[in-house]
C-alpha cells in the first residue's frame, strides 16, 4: 500500500520514533499523543483493521499485544495502568486504515472518551 502512511512508517519511508520493530510488527510514538505515553503497534502487513483480521492472523494479533505489554513495562506504566485500544470503523473514530494498536497512559484516563 504505497500511499499508507504507517506501511511507509514500517519500510522506513516516512519518519518515526520507532520503539520496536520486528518480523511482524512495528512499535512507534503517536504524532499526536492524547496522553503523556502515546504508543501505536501496527502490523508490518497492511491490514485494514479488526474486521479484516483472518484466522492465521492470530498469532501475530497475540503478538502485538505481547510487544504493547513488553514496551508497556519498558515505558514505566505496568503499576499505573494504561489502555490497549482498536478503533475500528467510523463510530470508532478510526482514521488510519491500516490495524494499529493503541498503547496509552501516563495520566488518569476517564471511562468514556468525549470530543
Ligand atoms: P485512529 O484514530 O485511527 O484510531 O488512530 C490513528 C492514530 O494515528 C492517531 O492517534 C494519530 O495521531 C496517529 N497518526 C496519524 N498519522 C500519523 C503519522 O504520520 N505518524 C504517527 N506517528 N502517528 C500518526
Ligand atoms: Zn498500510
């Protein structure tokens, strides 16, 4: 997906703070953090988002959230607590059409998100 903008943050064809990378996924900082710690954990394949996940997805969807409590720890929230999120379609607010794992915290989070 050439005009993807986290498929071209993935090859390393558009910036990032990078966190982690690996055969499956990648782990960078949100351009535009709504909480002190802001992380998003994508696929390294351009994946629409959880409606499209297929079963032999399994393994890597495990996977992303493994590395989200992995960096999770690294980045001091295991005792304070954070929010592991999929937006998923236009209710949801999704904007970027390519899966992505919300990594947030570092603050008081309210139950429901609002405008
Ligand atoms: P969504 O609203 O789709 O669940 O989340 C998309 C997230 O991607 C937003 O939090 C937004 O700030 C972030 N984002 C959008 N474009 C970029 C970008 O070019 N670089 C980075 N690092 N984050 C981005
Ligand atoms: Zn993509």
């Amino acid at each position: 997906m050439d005009n993807c903008i986290f498929c071209n943050i993935v090859r390393g064809l558009a910036p990032a703070k990078i966190l982690h990378q690996d055969d499956e996924v990648t782990a960078f900082y949100d351009s535009h953090p709504i909480t002190p710690v802001h992380v998003l954990i994508v696929p390294n394949r351009h994946i629409v988002s959880v409606n499209q996940l297929e079963a032999k997805d399994e393994n890597m969807l495990g996977h992303m959230v493994m590395v989200a409590r992995a960096l999770a720890i690294t980045l001091n929230l295991k005792e304070s607590g954070y929010r592991l999120v999929f937006n998923t379609g236009p209710d949801a607010g999704q904007s970027v059409n390519h899966l992505h794992l919300h990594l947030i915290g570092g603050r008081r989070m309210p139950f429901r998100f609002e405008e």
